[in-house]
C-alpha cells in the first residue's frame, strides 16, 4: 500500500471530520511502507491520551515481574498498607481485599468500582487516596478473579504497587523506564510530572460539553487509570518498542493481549489492553485484522495490527466524537486487511 493510497482513501473522511473535530491521526507501517498524519491545522500537539494510559502502568509492572521484583499473582495486600485497602474491596459483607491480585488490577477483575469525579469540581486536586476513600464500605462489583468490572480506580491502585515494590513516584517511574528511554520527550503525566521538552498548551478536550483540557479535577487519574500527556509521534515510538519487544517480552505481551472478557460488542478485554474484533461490529467484517491497544473516552486510539505491523494512532478530542473514530478505524480496518 502506498502512501498515496492511504491518503485517497483515508483523507477525504479525516477532514470530513475535522470540520467538527480536532482531528490528530498517524498510521504507519515499515511492512507496508507507509507513514501518513492528519493534523487538523498542520500542527502537531500535545494531548491528554485517557484511558491509553492504562496500558503504561501494566508495561511498567510486567517489566518489574520480569525483573523478578513481583509477580503477576501476588496479592496486593502483601505490597499496600491494610488502612489503603480497608473496606474497598467488600462484597456481600465480605473484604476480600486479601485475594486481590496484581492480575486482577491489570484485567479489571478486582471488582473495585469506577470513580471518574472530573465534573463534580473543575479546581479540585486529587490524589489516588482521596479516590480510595471514596470506594470504602460501597459494594463491589463482585468477587475478585470472578468478575469484570472496568475501573480507572484498579489502576491507580496498580500504579500504588508499582511505587511500593520500586520505593519511587509512579510517575518517576514512568519517566525512567519508558519516558526517557524511548526519547519522548513530550510525553508526562499532567499534575504529576513534567515534559522534557517542556511544557506546550494541550489540545482542547471536550467531555460533556465542557472544555476540560485544563481542569485541575483531571488529576484524578493519577497517570494510571488516565491522566497521561503525549503526541502522536511519542505514543508511535513507544507502540513500536512495545510491540517489538523492546521493552517487555513477547510472552508478557501475549499476556496482555489474551482477551478473556467482553468489554462492549466488538470489544474484549486483556491485561491493560483491549482488543478490537470488527466481526463483533458488522458480520461482513470478519476478514478484517484484530487490533490491540487501548481506546479513551476522549475519542482517544492506539492501536497495532500483528499482521500488517500497521500502528493507528487518533486523537478527535471530543466524547461526542467517538463513533467517528471506530469509522475511522474500520475504514483503515478494511485497507489493511
């Protein structure tokens, strides 16, 4: 497939939508020979990525495993104080916070409860404890390792193993292992680090029909759950590494994309990954290649196709937006296949 190719079939639906959206988009492929972006205004910028973040604190604890500093199957109890965990993890009059696993964090089957107070108060700060205490004494969505419940908070929780087993700021962690390392140098976690490159004015991002981009209340996702800033070309290098086995092995990779539960239609679940079966969208899909990555409520996209080794990177800044991006990805979708 030529650039050109792309470009004909692609471009014509990318600006389409930017008329409404700030559309960013990458897809590239040394396989194939392509490298196509779409910037909506000719200009790269930073942007807060959402739930892409969730697979940068499940990389960061499989290379901690792989360094034999923990397990995937330790029990988070054995690495958390008892108070962080009291009463979060209560289900039918039962704590079962002494069976949680790490796994269980990374694949959403803890059980925890989501909490996303972005809206509640623009200028609140948060902090991951404030969160927890926010779960304590409300029932869970069941027992762990028996249920899947998506949950930003299972991750900041992820996030508080890694800074215990490493005695480090999860987000220096971050910068360390995989920030700094793979020179993306626009890439931080907003409230919680700094840049390289230093800092830039984000893409506007519209939830609800509030501009948020720079709400303080974003903190509550801790870099882990959500929260990360970085660009286009940053997210590729670090999707390259990651698929590459650069930064973990190929096995702990296939952990994360072994998707044993069902997240929406189409849609399933790993360890910090989801995974994109177009068959679950419309039955004459299913020649279309899966896709692994993570999708983010901003209309936020990265994902890699194994066979074509073709890596999708979107950003449409706008909840409101999101079935334009799955557009977007099938059409890409049936150009790969």
């Amino acid at each position: 497939m030529s650039i050109c190719f792309l470009t004909q079939k692609l471009e014509p639906l990318l600006k389409k939508y930017a008329k409404k959206y700030d559309v960013h988009a990458r897809v590239y492929s040394e396989k194939l020979g392509i490298d196509y972006t779409y910037f909506y205004d000719g200009v790269e910028k930073p942007f807060n990525i959402a739930s892409i973040s969730k697979i940068f604190p499940t990389v960061t604890a499989f290379m901690l495993i792989e360094d034999g500093k923990m397990k995937l199957d330790d029990k988070i109890a054995n690495h958390l104080p008892a108070e962080m965990l009291k009463d979060i993890f209560v289900y039918k009059g039962v704590d079962y916070a002494y069976i949680v696993t790490v796994k269980d964090l990374m694949g959403n089957t803890s059980g925890v409860l989501d909490s996303w107070e972005v809206l509640a108060d623009p200028n609140k700060v948060w902090t991951p404890e404030m969160i927890f205490d926010l779960m304590r004494n409300t029932e869970t969505a069941g027992k762990p390792g028996e249920c899947f419940n998506y949950s930003d908070v299972g991750f900041n929780l992820l996030a508080k193993v890694i800074e215990a087993v490493t005695q480090k700021a999860y987000s220096e962690v971050l910068h360390e292992q995989i920030f700094e390392p793979l020179n993306m140098g626009d890439s931080y976690i907003m409230y919680h680090s700094k840049p390289k490159n230093g800092f830039r004015a984000i893409e506007k991002v519209w939830y609800k029909g509030h501009e948020v981009s720079t709400w303080k209340s974003l903190s509550v996702d801790f870099g882990a759950g959500g929260g990360i800033v970085s660009t286009v070309s940053d997210l590729l290098k670090f999707n390259i590494a990651l698929n590459s086995g650069k930064l973990i092995s190929q096995d702990s990779l296939q952990k994360m994309r072994n998707a044993t539960n069902k997240f929406r239609s189409g849609m399933f679940y790993g360890l910090g990954m989801e995974v994109i079966d177009f068959t679950g969208f419309f039955f004459l899909l299913k020649s279309y290649p899966k896709l692994y990555g993570h999708t983010g409520i901003f209309t936020t996209h990265l994902y890699y196709d194994p066979i074509s080794e073709t890596h999708i990177i979107f950003n449409f800044g706008n909840d409101k937006a999101m079935e334009k991006t799955f557009n977007a990805l099938i059409k890409i979708g049936g150009l790969i296949k």
